[in-house]
C-alpha cells in the first residue's frame, strides 16, 4: 500500500473530575487542534489558520452512540488530515501530551485518553489514500449516507454578503461539495471530470431520508441537517462509479460548510443499522 494521505483520528479527552458534559462550540474544537499543531510546528498552524479554501483538516466532536458509549463527561473528538505531510507534525505533538499535558478546550483542562487511527479500531478512524479509494471503489446500485453532525452546504452569497446554506442532502449539494474538496486535495492523477460529476449528481435520486435540523453551539450557533439519506445511483457506469467513490471518501472529507469547524461529520453507512439508529438520527424531539 501507498504512504497514507488520509487519516482519521479519535481522541479521547478527559476533563477534570466531577466536570459535567460540556457543551463544547465547533471554534473551540478547532482551537485545540490549531494548539496542538503549534505546540510541534508553528509556522504549520499559522499556514492551516490561515484562510483558505481547501483546508487539508476537519475537526468535529464524535456523538455518543450506544455502540461506544463514554461516561458522561469524557469527549471524543475527531480529526482527519487530508495531506500525508500533517501526520508527522500532528502525531508527534499529541504524544507529548502523555507526558507534558497542555490542553485546554476553551478554559477547561483536557488530559488525553484513548487515541484510535487504525481501521475497524472505532466507527470514525481509520487511513487511506485517495489512490486507493479510487482504485478499490466497488460501484453499486444505492448508498446510506449518515451525517452525525449538524451539516450545511454553501450556495453561494446573499445580497448582503452572507452565506447561503442548503439544508437538505440533495445530490448536487451533498457530492457537489465532496467533490470540490477531493480535486481541491487529491493527487492531480485522480481529479474527477466536471461534467461527469454534473451528470451524475443529476441521475442520482433521493430515495430515503431521516433527517432532523440542527444546531452546534456557537455565535451564532451552527444550523445544519443530522439523520441518514438514502441515495439511488445512476445506471450509467462511470457515473455510478464516480457517485460510489465520493460516498467512501466522505468518511474523510466531510460534507459542506465549517468541516473545520464541528460540521459535516459524515460516512458511509449501507446495511449498518447500529449508525442510522444512532443519536442524531433517531430523535424525533430534535429542536430546530
């Protein structure tokens, strides 16, 4: 196998003693990151800080599910790097909190637990790299897409300069928006056609859906869809192909806006009742 370009990390975070659940913002999350990487390379985490498009990380905070279920008040985040130069970097500052802790997430003291990178250790880890991906990408004739945080996918400008967020999982905004990150971060060898994209997000359907609209902590908090959706694939091979692909890539990339930032936590999920059975996806009391 290639040197990974792709990885996906869950880290385990212990707060002091007798700290309650935090209600943890999706800037606070993304500061610890930043805190880490300049702890091993801080000319690295001004670069990554910097803005713009196409950042090679994502950080979310990881839902408790029933399937590895924490005590109330320890967390696991989430990062993935989405460029094989970040590992090194990342790696090497996460040991050193084994022996020199010096985390905050926001003013709360962190110590570092347990640490999951390798495949089938945790839902949410695991490395690859894009040339795998595509070289292993196995077409089929739907794929369930589960999104555990809150998601939203940018469409462009208001008139007074906001962003425009969609809300639904529909196929151009949920491919559209893996497709722009994988060509913003593949290898040049493994960038998608546009057109073929266009194509295919409009051959694909939504064919079911459990979704709830919600929101992160933040100001202004972070609107987005959670749940599972559904999706029948075009009958058209290469299409077929190219939807089947972005939907195994997901689990690395994220979906939509603020993946930096706690949103758009999102993989595959055919077949796995444990993940659309998850919190976020069966809580019909969800608030808007």
């Amino acid at each position: 196998m290639l040197d990974p370009d792709l990885y996906a990390l869950v880290i385990e975070l212990h707060p002091p003693n007798g700290t309650e659940r935090l209600s943890v913002s999706g800037a606070q999350v993304q500061g610890l990151f930043f805190e880490l990487v300049r702890q091993s390379d801080p000319e690295l985490a001004n670069l990554l800080h910097a803005d713009l498009p196409g950042k090679p990380f994502t950080v979310a905070v990881v839902p408790p599910q029933r399937s590895y279920a924490t005590p109330s008040a320890v967390m696991q985040i989430r990062v993935t790097l989405l460029q094989a130069g970040l590992f090194p970097t990342f790696i090497r500052a996460l040991l050193s909190q084994f022996q020199r802790p010096a985390l905050r997430l926001g003013r709360v003291p962190m110590q570092v637990g347990n640490v999951w990178g390798t495949p089938g250790s945790h839902p949410w880890a695991g490395y690859t790299t894009y040339t795998t991906l595509a070289a292993q990408v196995q077409p089929t004739n739907w794929v369930r897409l589960q999104f555990a945080t809150p998601t939203a996918v940018a469409q462009g400008p208001l008139p007074d300069g906001r962003k425009r967020l969609e809300l639904l999982p529909s196929p151009a905004a949920v491919f559209g928006s893996l497709a722009r990150r994988w060509n913003q971060l593949a290898p040049p060898d493994q960038f998608l056609d546009d057109e073929l994209l266009a194509a295919a997000c409009n051959a694909t359907l939504v064919a079911e859906h459990r979704l709830h609209v919600r929101s992160l902590p933040g100001t202004p908090p972070q609107r987005g869809f959670v749940g599972w959706c559904s999706y029948e694939l075009p009958r058209d091979p290469q299409q077929r192909r190219v939807i089947t692909l972005l939907a195994d890539a997901a689990v690395y990339l994220g979906v939509g806006a603020k993946t930096t930032r706690g949103q758009g936590l999102c993989r595959r999920v055919d077949g796995d009742h444990a993940a659309t059975d998850a919190e976020g996806a069966n809580d019909d009391d969800a608030t808007a």
